[in-house]
C-alpha cells in the first residue's frame, strides 16, 4: 500500500518519515494542493558486481545425489 502525505505534514515530520521509509521499506507519495510532487523511495544498495551477489541467499538441505525414495513412471516399463 501506497501512503500519501501533504508537503506541510512532511515538511514537519521528516526525520520521521525518512525512519518510517527505512524501516516499512514502503514508498510514500508527497502531495502539494492534492496533486503529487515528489515520492520518498527506500535507499535499495546494489552490489558492485554480480559475483557473489546471491550470496548466503539460498541454502541446500539434504543431499542432491540422494534417491527419493519412490519409483518413477518412467521405470516401472
């Protein structure tokens, strides 16, 4: 969901909102007479590289090499 914030309420409260930005990883809209005119994104750093950036993203469990244990379709013919 979307939030939206009139420029004067922002204006008052940016520290905040920049926190609430951080933290929810949500974006919010920034509104002047009802019309939008600037929108607050959460900072997504981006690796230099892609070499390791997958990193300690996926883990394995179990054997891969290991039989399932239950015959296949395939073999029963």
């Amino acid at each position: 969901m979307i939030k939206t914030m009139k420029a004067s309420e922002c204006k008052a409260k940016f520290l905040g909102v920049l926190d609430e930005v951080a933290a929810t990883h949500q974006r919010i809209i920034v509104t002047k007479n009802g019309r939008p005119v600037a929108e607050i994104v959460p900072f997504i750093e981006k690796p230099k590289s892609l070499r390791g950036a997958m990193k300690d993203s996926i883990t394995i469990l179990g054997d891969l090499d290991e039989p399932l244990g239950i015959e296949w379709e395939a073999l029963k013919e």
